[in-house]
C-alpha cells in the first residue's frame, strides 16, 4: 500500500489527530449531500417527468454515475492527504494535475458566496413564522420583494457566515463532526415531523399519487439528463468537498460503504422532501414547480391556512436552515483547508481570513435580488444567478470530468485506496474510463443549454 503520511502534517492546522470518526464521518458526507435543492428542485423535476419512473431512474443515475464519482473523490482525498489541488499533485506527481485539481477550491469558495445568502433567508424566515410576523401579510410575494429590497438579507448572509466559520474554526472532531452529529438526526426528526403533517392534510394524498404514482410515459432522453444531473449535483460531487473530507477519513473506514451510506441518506431526504412538499402543494392548490419561489412565498400561504402554521412553518424553515448549515459548513472546509496547506496557517487564522472573503464577495449577490444591485445583470442574470448558473453548469460538471479522467487513467493506485475487490475494481474501472466521462459530458452539453430537447 502507497504511504500516505506525507501530507498528514501539511499545515500547523493539520495533525494525525484530525480525523473523523467512521459515525462522524458518514453523517458529516450526508449533510455535506443534502441541501435546499433538494427540497424544491426534487420534488419538482420528478413530478414532472413520471414520478416513481424518474425515483427509479434517479436511483440507476446514482447507481452509474453518483456512487462511482463519490467513491473516487474520497479516494482521492484520502490516497492525497490534501485539498484538491495538492492530492491531485501528489497522487500524479504532475503541476498539471494540481493546478486542475486548484478549480475544485475556487468552485466552493463561489458557491458558497450566493448559497450563503440563500440560507440566510431561511434563517430569516423560520424567525418571522415563529413569531408569526410572517402571517401578518396576505401578500407573501410581496413580503418576500419587500424583505428582498432591504438591508436584511446581507445582515442574515454575515450570521450565516459567522455560524459556519465558527463551526470550521473548531476543527473536525470537535467542529465539523460534532455539529453534524447533532444537527443530521435533528434534520431526519424534523423531515418525519413535517412528513405526518403533510400527509396527514385534505387532499394531501392527491399530492402523493403525483409525486409517486410511476409514469413511464414521461420518460424521456431529457429526462435521463436531469436524472443524470441531479444524481451527479445531489452528492456534492465536483465541488472539492468529499476530496477534502476524504483526507479526514480513516484508513480502516470502508469508503465502499461509506459512498453506498451518503447514497443512501441522500435518497431518504429526496424521497421524504417530496412527501412534505407535494401533499402540501395539492392540500392547498399550489403550483410546486416554482423553484425557490414555492419555499419563500407559495408555502407561506398554505402555513397561515393550516392549524398551528406558524409553528409548523417555523419548523420547516428551521429544517431548510440545517440543511443549508450543514453543506455550507462542507463548502467552506474546502478553501480553509488550502489555505492551511499553503501558507501554513492555523486553522483558527485559515478560517477568519477565507469566511471574510467568501462574505465580502457574497454581498453583492445579497444585493442583487431586489436590493440596490436589483437592476444589475450578467448575460441576462441577476448576479446571485449568474454565478450559480456558472458554478452548477460549467464548474462542476467540468470538476467531475477532471475527476473520472483522473482515477480512470493516471492514478494507477486507486484501486489499493477505494479498497474494492478485483471484480468490483474492474466494473469501477469500466465506468469511470468509458461511461462517467461521457454521461458527464453530456450533463455539462445539457445544463450549459448546448443541447435541448422541445
């Protein structure tokens, strides 16, 4: 086995004690996994095309491409024991290959500067429902211009930012893991608290027949690629963070299983979020194929109709907020950890210094909604979407290339690293030389709108 100590103490942050537990490091890789899009883009996509068609499409993505690419980022990290830039130098010993892995630190440090500001205005959210100023308005697209145009969403984009900077600040065990194994099972009890009040709603069961009722005829080319997509974005796959929380992990953990694990977390909050989004949507005729719209102004109004909504609303805002927390922390992780490699700072400093930046640079976006930068495009986008369309539809597919092309041809040891038998290696193989990089290619060629369907 390849020895792995040389970038064990690359940093005063980084000791052998940084280390997560095999507990600690399952839950951490499945908070980084779900997110907000997966509560409105999920249910969305897989009403539209076949319900329990697209699940089980979605599964099969997951299977061929999610599981096999998450499998060799954290062998990468681990096998490296660095970010991305510097496992991907050592494992290949080529600058090339570094400085292709360096795109894998800039992707989060973006991301995480509008997405920040997204979770913000959950945080926001689940403190105007519980107090109930939420439901003083019978207009709540208009309440959400309103808020949109003021101040208020930088404000909550900075709380947001000192959360999770504080949380990285205090390492991995005693940061990173400990939050995640708090917050994770507090997110599955809060997903199953929403889940029986949304099915338990009038007319709620029209909404699980759309969301589950399997449709084979909406299957379709265009529906494989945004099973193929989603499967691929829904793993946090190409932002550089199973890379980085692969260094973390131990030598006797089984990233098999692990990487099978994460998968799996991953579908029960898909499955879970469609059975509180839909059953509520159809309980109270809303459209739920708005996007971030259905969560900040179409679902207010069914909480103000519903017994105890403000309490329930809160909840569910509460629910967004840990699922944004948990993948910001990952996202920030990435950049701090490069930064302590690099000039060899503490952790403590690597953090204050990258927090602030990605926070100056997500100001902007805050503004960009309905504040002073309202008016202010980029190719036609908002700037909030201008990057994210830039991060989620160029960047990452462009990482997850690099990725499979890595482990498929120049790494010649990651089968040792991934741990996997000789008949389970040569499958990993085959899928990663001749199947991911096509599929992935063509979710690049469709998300960049390079290729469309009518």
């Amino acid at each position: 086995m390849q020895n792995h100590t040389s970038g064990d103490n690359s940093g005063k942050g980084h000791s052998k004690a940084e280390r997560f537990s095999s507990t600690g490091f399952i839950l951490t890789a499945i908070g980084s996994a779900v997110g907000l899009g997966n509560m409105w883009k999920f249910p969305y996509i897989t009403g539209k095309y076949g319900g329990a068609a697209f699940f089980m499409l979605f599964i099969v993505c997951l299977l061929i491409v999610g599981l096999p690419v998450l499998l060799a980022e954290l062998s990468i990290g681990r096998g490296g024991r660095g970010n991305p830039a510097s496992s991907f130098f050592r494992l290949s010993n080529s600058k090339t290959w570094g400085v292709l892995g360096f795109i894998s630190i800039v992707v989060p440090f973006l991301i995480l500067s509008f997405y920040s500001v997204i979770a913000g205005w959950t945080i926001h959210y689940a403190v105007i429902s519980f107090s109930n100023v939420l439901y003083e308005s019978s207009d709540f697209t208009e309440h959400f211009n309103s808020f949109a145009a003021s101040n208020l969403p930088v404000v909550w984009q900075i709380v947001v930012m000192f959360l999770t900077g504080w949380v990285v600040a205090k390492g991995i065990s005693g940061g990173i893991e400990k939050f995640n194994k708090i917050l994770i099972p507090g997110l599955l009890a809060l997903l199953v608290i929403l889940m029986v009040r949304a099915l338990t709603l009038p007319g709620a069961m029209a909404g699980v027949d759309f969301f589950l009722r399997p449709d084979f005829s909406k299957l379709s080319t265009e529906s494989v690629l945004v099973a193929l997509g989603h499967a691929f974005f829904s793993l946090s796959l190409g932002m550089g963070t199973m890379v980085t929380y692969g260094r973390y992990v131990e030598r006797q953990q089984s990233l098999g299983a692990a990487s099978l694990a994460v998968g799996g977390g991953d579908l029960i909050y898909a499955l879970i979020a469609g059975l509180i989004v839909f059953p509520t949507s159809f309980a109270f005729g809303i459209e739920p194929g708005q996007g971030p719209g259905l969560v900040f102004m179409a679902l207010p109004a069914a909480f103000s109709a519903m017994p105890l909504g403000s309490f329930f609303g809160g909840l569910f805002f509460i629910l967004l907020a840990i699922a944004a927390l948990t993948s910001a922390v990952s996202l920030l992780e990435v950049p701090v950890a490069f930064v302590m490699d690099t000039w060899k700072w503490t952790r403590k400093k690597a953090t204050i210094f990258t927090t602030t930046a990605c926070c100056l640079i997500g100001i902007p976006s805050a503004l960009s909604v309905g504040g002073i930068l309202g008016g202010y495009t980029i190719a036609g986008k908002p700037l909030l979407d201008f990057v994210d369309f830039v991060c989620s539809n160029i960047l990452l597919p462009m990482c997850g290339l690099i990725v499979t092309l890595f482990v498929g041809y120049v790494w010649k040891k990651a089968g040792e690293e991934a741990g996997l038998s000789s008949f389970w290696f040569r499958i990993w193989m085959f899928v990663m030389r001749y199947i991911a990089p096509v599929l992935v290619v063509l979710i690049f060629l469709y998300s960049a709108g390079v290729i469309g369907f009518e």
